[in-house]
C-alpha cells in the first residue's frame, strides 16, 4: 500500500503550520480527519512521522525524510495537472521562474509587457535570488525554470540561450585608467577591486573571463565587498576601487551619473552567457525552451 497525495499534502501542511488545527483548516477539512490521514500514513510507513512535544509538533526523522520526498511527488503532481490543463496552450496559467539578481531588474522590465502582450493568459510568479539555490529550488520542482547566467553546473539541467552579457570594466570617473586606451586585465589586477560577495556568480564570471584572481588570492585584503550591484557602483563612484559589470546593467542606466567610467577590456571583450534552464524531462521544458527565445527576441 502506497501513500496517497492527500496524505502527503496533509505532513507538508503540517511541517508548514506547526500544528494539527492549523493545518486542518488550511486543508479545510477538520482536525479529525487529518489526524486520521497522518495516522494511516504512519501505518502505511511503519514509523511514526511527528512528535507531539509541549514546545510544539516536531516531525521525526522518517517525517523529514518522508516530507523531503512528498515535495517532490506533490510538485511533480502539481506540474501534471497544469500541463493537463494548458495542453496545447503553452505559457498559459501559472509559470514559477527563478532570476537571479544581476539580471531581474535590467532584462525583465524590457522583457515582461512583451510577454504579457504575446502570452496574456500567463500568470508568472518570479523568485529573485542566488543561482546556487535558484538550482536548487529548480530541481526540488520548486520552480518551473530560472534565468541564470552561464557558466555554472548544469548537471540535471537543461537550457536555452537567452543573450550574451559583455562583463565591462568600471572605474572611478577620474581615474587614470578611465582615460586613453581600454584598460587591460591585468592593470585593473593591480588596482583595488571592489567585487559583489561570495555566491553572487557575476563574481566568479568577471575574475575568471579576465583571467583574474579575487584580491585574497594574491595577498591583496578584500576591504569592500558589495550586496547589490547599484552599491557596487556607489562604492566605484565615491572613489574606493574599480569593479565589473554587466553590459545589461550599463544599457540600463545603473553607470548614469558622471561618477564612473565604463570600459571595454583591451585584450578581449568576456562575456557570460544568459540562458533559461529547467529540470531535465521536465514535462515543462518545451515552455521554458519558448520562454527563452520570446525573451531573447524580445528583451
């Protein structure tokens, strides 16, 4: 005997509300007969799921194993009945897209009214976050695709480009470097780079293009690091170090202002690549694959 799906939407609503009433009425059924499903679940499992503790319910740890699983099996359910329902009709309801922050507020104001005069009955629901656990969410079926930018670990993966994002050199407006030739890497290498933090990819995309190591790696202190790119650019334009940013970005106005110079790299223009990517044999790739090339014809 197998558990059904009311039943295992009955441990997430558990392990989401912390309490039997709780979940029931967010099940809207009574208290009841989701003790009863929880208890025949444990019957079917062989080994209780939850402990009721005076400090409040607590799943075991065949319950967290077993919820980690029910995830998956309720997004897999969940993806099912959407793709019943829209066949023939792609990018239509609900559509849960992952971006990543270097690209959500420089692609997708360009990209969105085009999507909604192209696709009217998509409703997208947009995650902005970090790739590592964009991918994450991604393979947990947490999410129907995500815009991320390449190279990065595709392994259980699919994609479809997007664009190519040239990585320029951003200096201070005064700065030597700002005038004349376009710098090279490596004299930006002995300037003070400014970079975003760890598990921003930009990061590890600019360094590696340019044939660059972080400041740490060569003895240098990393004093400044940056949450966001529009800091980024504060920090270049108050004086305190050069960096790198997204042509994207650049074309969206984030350098505006007459506090800091953009570049071109002398020795070669790198790039990193913008792709939509999806789970592979997910039933909603061919959405996902229609996805990127509206927002590559269309940003």
């Amino acid at each position: 005997m197998l558990p059904t799906i009311r039943q295992l939407q009955y441990l997430k609503l558990l392990a989401e509300h912390g309490g039997f009433g709780r979940a029931a009425e967010a099940a809207h059924v009574t208290q009841p007969t989701l003790s009863a499903g929880i208890a025949e679940l444990e019957k079917i499992l062989g080994a209780p799921v939850v402990d009721r503790a005076r400090s409040g319910l607590i799943l075991t740890s065949v319950g967290l194993a077993a919820l980690s699983r029910a995830q998956v099996i309720l997004n897999e359910a969940e993806e099912l009945v959407q793709a019943a329902r829209h066949a023939g009709k792609p990018l239509t309801g609900r559509f849960r897209l992952g971006v990543i922050p270097t690209i959500a507020p420089f692609l997708l104001p360009r990209a969105l009214p085009v999507l909604h005069e192209k696709f009217p009955d998509l409703r997208l629901y947009l995650r902005e976050d970090l790739t590592q656990r964009l991918i994450v969410a991604l393979k947990a079926g947490q999410l129907d695709a995500a815009l991320i930018a390449l190279p990065f670990d595709m392994a259980g993966l699919d994609h479809a480009y997007v664009a190519e994002d040239e990585i320029l050199a951003a200096l201070p407006a005064g700065h030597r470097l700002a005038r004349g030739d376009d710098p090279t890497s490596e004299a930006l290498q002995n300037e003070d780079l400014i970079l975003l933090e760890d598990g921003h990819c930009l990061r590890d995309h600019a360094l590696a293009a340019c044939g660059l190591r972080p400041p740490s790696a060569h003895g240098q202190d990393e004093a400044f690091a940056a949450t966001s790119l529009p800091t980024l650019v504060q920090m270049v334009g108050s004086g305190l170090g050069v960096t790198f940013l997204p042509a994207m970005a650049v074309e969206a106005g984030l350098a505006d202002g007459g506090l800091v110079a953009v570049r071109h790299l002398k020795e070669k223009h790198p790039t990193r690549e913008i792709v939509v990517a999806w789970r592979a044999g997910s039933s909603r790739g061919p959405e996902a694959r229609l996805l990127a090339e509206s927002l590559r014809t269309g940003s």
